[in-house]
C-alpha cells in the first residue's frame, strides 16, 4: 500500500517487511492456545512434585509401620487423608491463583504480625522437623551402602548447600526425581507379595479404631505425613509462580487432585506391601533394613539397594526445596530480602534461615545411635499436630469473599476441610492427655 | 500537586504510629472510655492544600449502641486528642454529638489499618516493593494527615511488643514519607479507591518490571493500566511471558490491543500465544490490521523455531537505491523501530527477495553515490524460519552477528532475529533477572 505511493521517485523504494497483510493471512494458527488434554497434562507440575517428596523418608516409615504393626487396619485413614489432601492441595492453588500471592503473604495481609509470626514459627517448627527426617533419610539410604552418617552426612549437606546458592539446582532436582520413581516398585511388589484383596478392601472401607496411645500415635503420624503444611504453602507458591489465575486455575486443580491420588496410592501400596510381608511374621520396623524388606518380592536380595536408591533421591528432593521454601516463606511474610543470589549481608534472613535448617537438619541426623524409625515417626506426629494451626489460617483465608470473591469455598470443600482440622485437633489432644496426663495417675491405655 | 504557598513538610517527630493507637480507649469529654479505637479513616484525592498527605477523615470505633458492639465512626471534628502513649494513651473526643451509625465505606476513604499497614508499597525512592510495618498520623495546623509509612525491623519488633529483642539485633525503623510511596487499591476491598500511580508511571521500563515481578498480577495490572501504551509494552516486554499475559488477562481488552501494537511483533506474538484462543482473537482483531498480521505470520511458526523467535521489525531496501538516499527514505521506519542492526537489501522494489546486507558501518563509509549492489556483502549468513532456535541463536554466536535474516525456501525475507533473542536462547535461566520468584531458586 505504502510501497504504491512511493513508486514515484524510482532510484528509492522502501518495503517494510511483508507486502498486504490479508493476502498472507493462513488460518490455522498453530501456536494459538487450545484446550484438551495435552494441557492436562502438560499441567502435571507442581501438584506431582510436591506430591512425590511427600513420599519422602519420613512418610515411607511411617506407612511402613502402619503396615508392619496394623496390617490393613489403617488403609481407611488413607481414603480419608487422600479426600482431605486433595481438598487442601485445591484450596492452595485456588488461594494462589485468585489473589496472585503466597500464602504467608496472605496470612500477613489478612492477620497481621502476631498471627503471621505465630503462623511462621509453627511452620518453622514443622520444617524444621522434616528436614532433620530428610537427613535421616539421607544418613539411613547411605548407611545401607555402607557409608557411615557422620562421613556422608556433612558432605552432602555442604554439597546440596553449594548446589542451591552456588550451583543450577534445578538440573541436579531431576536426578533426584527420577531416583525417587524407584518407588513405583512398591505396586509391583504389591502384586507379587499376593496381599489377601478381601482383608485390603475391608481395611480401607470399613474403620477401625482403638483408644490405644500406639495406634493413634501412628494414626496421627499417618496423617502428619500425608498431609504435610508446607506441601500446601508450596503447591500455592509454584500456582503463584507459575503465573496461574482465575482464568486458567482449572488446570491446576487437575493437578492439584492427580497429585494427591497418585501420592496417596503409593502410600498406600506401601501399607499393602509391608501388611502383606511383614505383618504375618510379626516384624516391627524399626530401622531402614526392614522397611526395605517390603521390596524384596520385587527385587529378592537387591530390594535393600532399590529401596536406598529411592530413598536417596526422595529424600534430597525434600531436603532441598524445604529449607529454601521456608526461609522464602517467612521473608515473604515480614518483609525481607530474600533469594539465593542475595549475599548474607544483603539478605542476612534468609540466608541465615536456610542455612541453618539445612544445617541443623544434618546435625541432628548426624547423632550417633539414633533410633531412626521412631525419630522419623515422631517428626511426623508432630507434623500431624501442627497441620491444623496452618489447615485453619488457610480455611479463614479461603472462605473470605473479600479476598477470594466468588472462589471462595463452597459448602461442600468445608465439609470436608473443617472436620479434617478438628479431628486432627481432637485425635492431638488425646494422645497429649494419653500420653502425658493419664501416666501421671496411673493410667494406661492399652499396650 | 505542589502547593507552593502553604507547602506541607510533615514533622515526624510530633507524629503518632498508627500501630500504638490501634485498640486504645476512646473517651467522651467527661473522660468516660465509650468505645475502642478500630480504624483510622483518611480521604484521598483531595486537592493540593494538604500537600498530596491524605488528611485524616474520621475514625471507625467499636462501642456499645442499645446494648449491642457496634463499628461505628466518629468524624475527624470530633477529635480533641490522640495520645499514642502514657497512661492516658487513646483518643479523646470533644463534646460534639455523635451519630453512632454504623460505619459503611465510601469511595477514596482508605482505612490505614485495613487498607495500608501489612501491605505491600511502592518505594519510589529506592523502586523497591516494600511491605508497610506502620503507619504515621502526624499534625498540620489544626488537622491530621496520614504523613509516612514505616517499613523496617524495628515497626515490625514494635508491634510484637519486643522490643528489647529488636535492639539486639539492631532492628530500626525505616521511615518512607507518604510522597515518596505509592500502593494498590486491589489491597482496599469492597471499595474504589482512585489512583493515578503517577510517580511510579515516571519510572523507566525496567525498574517497572523489576517492582511488577514482585508484586500478584493483579496489583501488576494495576500499574501497568496507569501507564501510557508505550512504557506499558516496554514494561511487559521486559517481564517473563507468563506474568505478560496474566496482565494482559485483566486489561480491557480495547487497552490490550493498544498496548500489544507498541510492542515488538515477536514479542507481541509469544504474548498472544500464551492467552487463550478466544481472548487471543478478540485482541487480534482489535489490533491494528497491519500489526495484527504481522503477529499472524508469526503465529504460524513453531516456538522453537527460528520463524517462532524472530521478528518481523527490519528494514528492507532495493538494491538499485543509491546510498546518499537511504536515512532520508528510511528515516520514518528508524523512529519505529528501538533497533535497527543491518539493511536488507532486496532485488528490487516490492520484491522481498534478499540478495545482500549492509552493515550501518559500511552504509556511513561508503561512496554517496554508489547504489546498495556495490556496497552490499552478498554472501551473508540466514536462518530458514524452521530452523531450531539453537541453531539460529549459534549461528549469530559463531559469526559474531548482530542480527540474522529469515529467508523462506523461495529466497524471500521474512524476519530477522535478532542478538538479544540470541542472547536469551542461551542464557541460564537465574541470570535474566535478579529477582526471581521461589520456583526460580530450585
């Protein structure tokens, strides 16, 4: 069009790109967005990831006893726990895709600093306690190569603390990734170990329960792992991240809810496993070689080197997107600097917070004689009592109209949330008062 | 905005912190505590006389109204004192009469406690996003105004009540007068609050999009509607894809197609991509009908293609011009384009067959009148638009290139990538930008 009017001066002609633009224009666009599956699954992210370091150390233990000590007695606490995972893993990403912010930006915003702070110390806590389970975990998978803890531990733990200031973690979080698939071993061995189907269906849909401090330890420590604070308040970091929002949530509440099921079916095939083998001879588990034993109708004599395998990837995918995302957490919330390529003096918080996790977690693992199964079930309990304080901040914020309009929570998702929270509150009490008050008077449950 | 006669410079040590006054008793003015102090209620966007500092509006208080607790509000007049501290800490209230309704919001009235403190500004003096500890009330003549914001560790000890702990670790306050502060008014609910982010619209592209990465989209929405169309495209160019159509995403859809026009057509085309379909047609025919092409050509390549990555910005020139005539005629598509790297030279008028390229080196030493053909170098590098990204980027490496032609099967130009689209093929991630988000830290 332009070129036409030009022509008249004949040495200089100007073409600016293309000629008319209705000529070239060829639908279809390729590269326009479409809907369909391959977005669904193209979306399988966060949900899956968070999902799988919740299979961590810590959480094979503890499906491990539970099977070992209970057989199927307690596969209903996982049809359970799933349903209120999904719930949770859900309200995360929708708080993240509504308001576009992390959840410690919101518990700020909404509460203000003394809640924030009593917010953050419990999340602390909680982090603290699985980062120390994630060196175990580490320690326990190294041991079963032969390589003591006290040697392996701080090197490992000065390595992934250079890989994750200094180094690409990202690259390095893929290995550990794809050591930790090593758990899908468990639905076969599920299989081979031939559990009797009847005795696993009937233990799912049909609860049992028993006022017995050992059997709601485990029940609590069951739902402490599965069911981890800090599994919400990163899925709704990486929704925040991720640039998800109101307008393309639905694909992170696929993913949301396929991460819960498929982390809760490996657990459970944990359960099936260990009921199967471990449970008819009697075998309690108390270190990591009898957890192992679960795999050797998958593996024979090499389920010790498969288990630690995945033991080791599991438990370094956890150990270092925990500390991080906590320390990230609590700089969100208050104010400060924070990122891994801030110096000490620029971002003294935050550095010094990961820092510390990281190295208190090793340090603790690193004790000598530790009894590594109860330790690991323990951080778990104490996971499973703290759930509730961050279940409650996250139910306040995601039925506020104010700030999630009309996502806020429905009916239903309350339903399912709010018992979730008080049952827990309910079941941490009475283990507190079993536990600690009734000895005091001569009272013993059970055992 | 400046009042030259009566200008306003607050005294911020006859200033109270908001934070100390929250929760405190408020007597009538027999001295008798008949509520509590919830809120504070200041008015913006009032004229030029306060200075740009909102003047204090009234107060929201909880008391007793027929025996039930009621948040009502009590009008600035009605204040006789406010006494952050001392054992008469608290408000005290004159004897004027008070209605006792209950309070509703209004347009433009900001609640510091709701609306400010523990939110996120804008510092404009240091353009960093930071998050509002307390709040400053402090007096001019007979009235108050909202004069500052405290964004330190030392607010942030204060209102835990520690801070004997603070002191150790050195915690300060940190003191953002209120001209030198912007915030949001998607943090204000259930009212408008107007806002013209003018001082924050004055800042350049970059500093924009470093504060809009830290910040949820919808608050980056916020800024960048405030923006004019241009600053606004440099703005989102700088910003990873994904935030750029999130933003998009809650424009109107008229003020998007404005904006997608000034932005580069590459850029514009992997926005566009990234939106989902229907919303990506209803701007495109928005969009100006020549741009709005251009980004439909581009469409039509892979994305991580060459033809995916490079634009269709570059400067094409027949190659009997003569050189003494090419910045005249060329002058128009220079003001367009931030960057123009070589000529293309084309065989001849309204063809867009490419037989050689002129560097701006060459243009500027050559021999006024000898036509492009004698100063072109015909045997250049090119991508053919399915190439992989990789390959162009190295090809421009290798060569030590500032731009490499597109050309397809017939020969024809049809984009040009460019070094800095190079550049971003190759770069590791961490390093495009410092300020990464939690999933860029893994």
């Amino acid at each position: 069009m332009k070129l036409e009017e030009e022509k008249k001066d004949t040495t200089i002609e100007v073409g600016v790109n293309a000629a008319p633009v209705q000529a070239r224009r060829r639908l279809p666009l390729p590269r326009l967005r479409r809907g369909g599956m391959w977005l669904y699954l193209a979306a399988l992210g966060p949900g899956l990831i968070s999902s799988f370091a919740g299979d961590e150390a810590s959480g094979i233990t503890t499906y491990s006893s539970v099977g070992a000590q209970y057989g199927y007695d307690l596969l209903w606490v996982m049809l359970i726990a799933t349903l209120s995972l999904m719930v949770m893993q859900e309200m995360a990403a929708r708080a993240g895709a509504i308001t576009g912010k992390g959840f410690a930006d919101l518990v700020r915003e909404q509460f203000g600093v003394r809640w924030t702070a009593f917010a953050m110390l419990v999340m602390v806590i909680a982090n603290a306690g699985i980062t120390i389970a994630e060196f175990v975990g580490i320690g326990a998978a190294l041991e079963l190569f032969g390589v003591p803890r006290f040697i392996s531990l701080p090197i490992v733990a000065f390595i992934l603390w250079w890989l994750l200031t200094k180094g690409n973690y990202r690259v390095v979080e893929r290995i550990f990734l794809l050591m930790s698939t090593v758990f899908l071993a468990y639905f076969v061995a599920m299989f081979l170990a031939k559990p009797d189907w009847g005795a696993v269906a009937r233990g799912t849909f049909i609860p049992s329960f028993r006022a017995d401090p050992a059997y709601i330890y485990l029940l609590i420590a069951t739902i402490g792992t599965t069911l981890t604070p800090y599994m919400q308040v990163y899925e709704q970091s990486s929704v925040v991240d991720k640039g998800v929002t109101a307008e393309d949530y639905k694909l992170s509440r696929f993913d949301a809810y396929a991460g819960a099921v498929f982390a809760n079916l490996i657990a459970a095939a944990i359960i099936i496993c260990t009921a199967a083998t471990l449970h008819p001879i009697g075998k309690l588990v108390t270190n990591m070689n009898d957890a192992a034993l679960a795999l050797a109708p998958v593996a024979g004599e090499y389920a010790k080197n498969l288990f630690a395998v995945g033991l080791f990837g599991a438990s370094m995918l956890a150990a270092g997107v925990l500390p991080i995302a906590t320390a990230y957490s609590v700089c969100e919330a208050f104010g400060f600097e924070k990122g891994v390529s801030y110096s000490f003096r620029e971002a003294p918080v935050f550095n010094s917070l990961f820092t510390a996790l990281i190295v208190i977690g090793a340090a603790v693992a690193i004790i000598p004689g530790l009894p590594i199964a109860p330790l690991l079930i323990a951080t778990q309990v104490l996971n499973g009592m703290l759930m509730p304080v961050i279940l409650i901040f996250m139910l306040m914020l995601i039925n506020n109209k104010e700030i999630m309009g009309k996502y806020a929570n429905t009916r239903v998702q309350n339903i399912i949330a709010w018992p979730t929270a008080i049952v827990i509150i309910l079941l941490t009490i009475f283990l507190l008062i079993s536990t600690l008050i009734f000895p005091l008077f001569g009272i013993n449950f059970g055992q | 905005m400046e009042a030259k006669p009566e200008q306003f410079k607050p005294n911020l040590a006859s200033a109270s912190y908001v934070s100390l006054l929250l929760g405190k008793p408020v007597r009538d003015a027999q001295g008798a505590t008949i509520a509590r102090l919830r809120d504070i209620v200041v008015r913006l966007n009032v004229g030029a006389g306060a200075g740009g500092y909102p003047p204090l509006h009234g107060l929201v208080v909880r008391g007793d109204v027929d025996d039930e607790q009621v948040n009502f509000f009590v009008p600035s007049s009605a204040i006789a004192a406010l006494l952050p501290e001392g054992e008469q800490a608290g408000v005290n209230l004159s004897s004027e009469e008070l209605s006792r309704k209950p309070f509703v919001r209004r347009e433009d009235e900001m609640l510091l406690a709701k609306d400010l403190i523990d939110k996120r500004v804008i510092d404009l003096a240091n353009r960093k996003v930071e998050r509002v500890n307390d709040a400053l009330i402090g007096p001019h003549g007979s009235h108050f105004h909202l004069v500052a914001v405290e964004v330190g560790s030392g607010g942030l000890f204060r209102r835990l009540h520690a801070e004997t702990l603070g002191r150790a670790f050195h915690a300060r306050d940190e003191i953002l007068d209120w001209q030198q502060v912007d915030f949001f008014a998607s943090g204000a609910s259930g009212v408008k609050l107007n806002l013209s982010h003018a001082r924050t619209a004055q800042m350049d592209p970059v500093e924009l999009a470093d504060l809009l990465e830290e910040v949820s989209y919808k608050e980056g929405a916020e800024i960048i509607s405030a923006l004019d169309d241009e600053t606004a495209a440099e703005t989102l160019e700088e910003l990873p894809t994904s935030r750029q159509s999130d933003i998009m995403a809650l424009l109107e859809a008229e003020r998007a197609a404005d904006i997608l026009e000034e932005m580069s057509p590459d850029e514009a085309t992997d926005l566009i991509a990234d939106l989902d379909e229907g919303r990506a047609e209803n701007l495109l025919n928005l969009m100006d009908a020549d741009e709005a092409g251009e980004v439909r050509d581009l469409l039509e390549y892979g994305e991580h293609t060459a033809g995916g990555m490079m634009t269709t910005d570059y400067i094409t020139v027949p190659q009997q011009t003569l050189v003494r005539a090419v910045v005249p005629t060329i002058r128009a598509e220079l003001e367009q384009f931030y960057e123009v790297y070589y000529l293309y030279v084309v065989e001849s008028a309204g063809s867009e067959k490419l037989v050689g390229i002129v560097t701006m080196r060459d243009l500027l030493l050559a021999a006024p009148d000898l036509p492009l053909s004698e100063v072109m170098e015909r045997d250049f590098e090119y991508a053919k638009p399915d190439d992989s990204e990789r390959d162009a980027a190295r090809k421009i490496a290798d060569y030590n290139l500032l731009a490499l032609p597109v050309l397809d099967a017939r020969g024809n130009i049809v984009g040009n990538v460019t070094v800095d689209d190079a550049l971003e093929v190759f770069m590791p991630g961490k390093w495009r930008r410092r300020r990464g988000s939690l999933r860029e830290e893994l």
